[in-house]
C-alpha cells in the first residue's frame, strides 16, 4: 500500500527535535510520497533542507502563502520566482486567498495569486490553492484564467457539495481532504460520501488541523493513516483501495510514476 500526504509542513520548527521519528513512521506505514508546500522568503531554507536530506520521500513546491501577503509582496515574490527559476519543484504553493483572519489586503492578495497562478501555467507545473473564507474570490480569478494548462489542488478542502461540484467541473483539479473529514460536525463527511475518489486526494496540513483523536494536538503525516480510513468508511471500501486511487490522483496532478 501506496499513500501520499499532498500537504504537509514538516519543515517547521514543530519538527525540529523529530523529524526523524516522523519520517520513519510514515515509511512504515506506506507513505511513499510527501509534497511541502512553501509558506514565504522565510521557509525557503528549512523547506530546502528537510527536502534534500529526505528526497527519497520529500518534495518541493514553491510560492507564496496568502497570509504572508503584506505591503512588501513585491519583494517577496520577487524571492520566490528566483527559487522557480532555478530549483526543482512539484508546484506553485500554497498560493490563494484567506479573508479569515484579516481582509486588509484583499486587493493584494488578489494580484499575487493571479501572478502566481501564471508562472505555473508559463512553467507547466500544478498549483496548490489555499481558500479560507474566500470560495467567492478563489471562483471569479480561476473562472477568468482556467484553462488545459491550469490544473492543481483546492487544499484543505472544506465546502459545500455544489462548491466540490465547482471545482470538479474545472477538469484539472483534485480536493485535498484532510482532518476535517474525521470531525464529527464538521459536514465534510457528508460532501466526501458524495464524491467520486477520482476527484480526491489525501493531506495532512501538518502540524495543522489534527484528525480525530489527535484534534487540538500537533498533526503528522503518519495521521494520513486516520484520513484514509475514514474516507474508505465513508466510501464503504478498503484504505488499499483509497490508498490506490488518491495515489494515482496525486501523481497525475505533479506528474510523477506511483
């Protein structure tokens, strides 16, 4: 069994005392493949280092997180375009909008999820879209630029089935269904059941957002394991099987041999 946890910061200093111990779990439970968003200029160094120690299992994407969107977003993205110019990366990430905390720079985050969306295209590579509270703005900037080139993964995804239906219908993108999914309140559970697996992959958000009975305590990727079974109940099939398809989604949307 085959698993791939599409979202994961393990390169914060939650990790730092261990990483090791995190990263053994994971193999042993199958978790063959790792994606690591970047969060700003200031993650770029511990992003580097935890992938190049781990390449066998930890992957790179690159770009600009929107709670980091602030006065000085050119300089920022000018920091990040230097590393896609000249690194190797699995995508643009986490780029998109998030009005949960604060709306002051609306009008910024906008324009930097907008030049982000086309380095990938130019580049060819997915993108990986954090909408918090911002399904509305996330929906008029990917109306005006989907196209075949525009593909990625709508992270962290916590919306209603038609807003799943939203997304599906742009032809190139995936859900990430992570610890929401195993909240008893949450609803989520009741979108998933209505979902084709086709449409799905596997996160984490570590250390963020805990599945069930982790929630409130720092998040990991061997918890993967929770959202998979999950999932394979909600779907009533095996976690070799959720494990097989999620797999296979991932890979097709950065382009790698599962």
């Amino acid at each position: 069994m085959q698993l791939t946890d599409t979202h994961a910061h393990l390169y914060l200093p939650e990790f730092q005392e261990d990483l090791e111990t995190v990263l053994a779990k994971s193999r042993n439970l199958g978790i063959r493949y790792i994606f690591m968003p970047n969060i700003d200029s200031s993650t770029i160094g511990s992003l580097a280092k935890v992938c190049t120690d781990h390449s066998d299992v930890c992957f790179p994407l690159m770009g600009l997180h929107p709670c980091s969107v602030k006065e000085d977003f050119e300089k920022e993205l000018e920091l990040i375009k230097a590393q896609l110019d000249q690194g190797t990366y699995y995508g643009v990430g986490e780029i998109g909008i998030d009005l949960y905390w604060d709306k002051t720079f609306l009008p910024q985050q906008e324009k930097v999820f907008r030049r982000q969306i086309q380095w990938a295209k130019d580049m060819g590579l997915p993108i990986i879209i954090h909408a918090r509270n911002s399904f509305d703005e996330i929906f008029h900037i990917v109306d005006e630029l989907n196209d075949e080139s525009l593909g990625g993964i709508f992270h962290c995804f916590s919306g209603s089935l038609e807003q799943a239906k939203k997304i599906i219908e742009y032809g190139g993108f995936k859900l990430g269904i992570g610890g929401v999914v195993t909240f008893k309140n949450a609803g989520l559970d009741k979108v998933v059941e209505q979902l084709d697996l086709g449409h799905l992959v596997l996160e984490t958000d570590s250390p963020y957002l805990a599945p069930a009975p982790f929630r409130g305590k720092r998040n990991e990727t061997p918890y993967l394991i929770h959202i998979a079974e999950r999932i394979a109940q909600l779907k009533n099939t095996s976690i070799e099987q959720v494990a097989a398809i999620t797999t296979a989604n991932a890979a097709e949307i950065f382009n790698f041999e599962a």
